[in-house]
C-alpha cells in the first residue's frame, strides 16, 4: 500500500511532553508546514492524532523506529543496572 504522505518523519521530540512526534508532508513542498500524525510516549503508548496513521506504511515504519529505539535504550539500561 502506497503512503498519502510523501514524506514521514520522527525527529522531533518533546522533553515536557516525554514524547516523540510522527510528522507527515503531504506534497514536497518545502513550504508546507508537517501535520503531526501521531505521538510515541517514552513508555510506548502511542497516540493517533491522524486515524490514516494507523493503517498508512510510511507512518507506521516510523512508529516501528521510534518503538525499537525505546527497546534498544531499556535493554542498554539493562545491562548497565544488572551487572
């Protein structure tokens, strides 16, 4: 399936909040302002803002990055609290 968004981004990351934001470019115009699409919170919730987030692949790959970034800093936390 083809993403409506041309481009999807995680960048942004909100330190009061604790959240990372899933921002999406309809055109490639770069004076389009991103649309926040959803939020991942430091404990892995993640809130839809865009109910099309939730089914859209470009979307959901980023989801998946910022997920697997939160898993990868646990286990590191991990490792450096059990020994």
């Amino acid at each position: 399936m083809k993403s409506i968004w041309s481009e999807v981004r995680n960048y942004y990351y909100d330190d009061e909040e604790s959240m990372t934001y899933i921002e999406g470019w309809l055109t490639d115009d770069e004076n389009e302002t991103g649309t926040v699409l959803a939020k991942v919170s430091d404990n892995k919730e993640v809130i839809y803002l865009d109910e099309r987030a939730k089914t859209d692949e470009q979307a959901q790959e980023a989801i998946r990055e910022v997920l697997f970034g939160l898993d990868e800093a646990e286990e590191f936390l991990k490792t450096l609290f059990d020994e």
